[in-house]
C-alpha cells in the first residue's frame, strides 16, 4: 500500500519529509491567497474607478444644459484671431492694468502660442514687481472671463533686496477662437 521508497525511509527521513511537504503546501497556499487577494484587491479598485466615472458621467448628463449654454456663449463672445500682432494688444493691455496697480512690468516679450482644436493663443511673457495686494488686484482684473485671458506659467518669489516686494515671472496668454471650430 505504501510506495517502495517511503518504505525505505527511516522516521527521521519520514518526519522531515512530511516537514518539507508541509511547509510547500503553506507556501503554495500562501501564494494562491496572496494572488486571490490581490485580484480582490485591485478588483474592489476598478470597481470604485468605474462607480466615479459613472458618477461623473451622470453629472456631466445632469449638467448637460449648463454646459450648452456656456459652450454656446464662449462661441458667441470668444475673439477671433485677425494677426499676431495680437500679443502686443495683449502686451498694452497688461501694461495698462499694471499702471492702474503701480505694479512695475520689466522684460516684457510677446509671441503666438499654440494653435489647438479648441483656441489658437498669442502669448506676452511679463516679469513683475509690486507689493502682494497690488499683484492680487492686477492679477484678478486681468483674468476677466470676457477676456479670454489665461496665466500658462506663473512664478512668484519674496523679493530677496527688499521682503514687502513681490517678484512675478508670467507667461499670459490670450485664447482666441479656432481657425475651424469643431461642432
């Protein structure tokens, strides 16, 4: 009934074996939990990924009108691009907040930007220096809606000679409607 060569085994050689053996079926088990585990786990992950796109796609249908409305509205007020020299109306605007704000302009430079399906931008690149309430207000007056204005990249820095001055790097851009508007 007993294989020949557990027979020849003797009790030290069968209680190891039956050790060894042991120890691979934990080891195997472990294995097998810890990948059933891991399914569980990132199933339960996939899961709550699909429940929020689901829920953000009930919103996005909820708010369907919402967004037609301001879709139909930046299609109406969104500026069209005539020429680059664009960015220097941008650069004038700018320069005309500042003085409003005795914010001081320095390094002014001006561009086009990129051209995507939903906007095509001119760009001015501006470095600043002002007290903090004077930048907040300039800041907040030039990104009015109706202006389709945008900061692209923006560094503020404590002015290292004097700590109540701010220092502001910016690249702003202006977004103008599309060549081909995509319907």
């Amino acid at each position: 009934m007993m294989p020949a060569w557990y027979q020849r085994m003797n009790p030290r050689e069968r209680l190891l074996a039956w050790i060894v053996a042991g120890a691979m079926f934990v080891l195997l088990n472990l294995l097998i939990l810890n990948w059933l585990f891991g399914a569980l786990g990132r199933a339960r992950v996939e899961l709550a990924a699909r429940k929020a796109a689901g829920a953000e796609q009930a919103l996005y249908m909820k708010e369907r009108d919402l967004w037609m409305k301001r879709d139909q509205w930046i299609q109406q007020h969104q500026p069209t691009l005539k020429n680059p020299a664009e960015a220097s109306v941008l650069l004038d605007d700018l320069k005309q907040i500042a003085g409003k704000y005795n914010v001081l302009i320095e390094n002014p430079a001006i561009g086009s930007g990129e051209t995507t399906p939903n906007h095509q931008a001119v760009f001015a690149s501006i470095e600043t220096k002002s007290p903090w309430p004077p930048l907040v207000h300039f800041l907040y007056d030039v990104q009015r809606p109706d202006a389709f204005v945008v900061f692209e990249n923006v560094n503020l820095a404590i002015d290292s000679s004097d700590p109540t001055m701010m220092r502001g790097k910016f690249k702003v851009a202006r977004w103008f409607a599309p060549a081909q508007r995509v319907k």
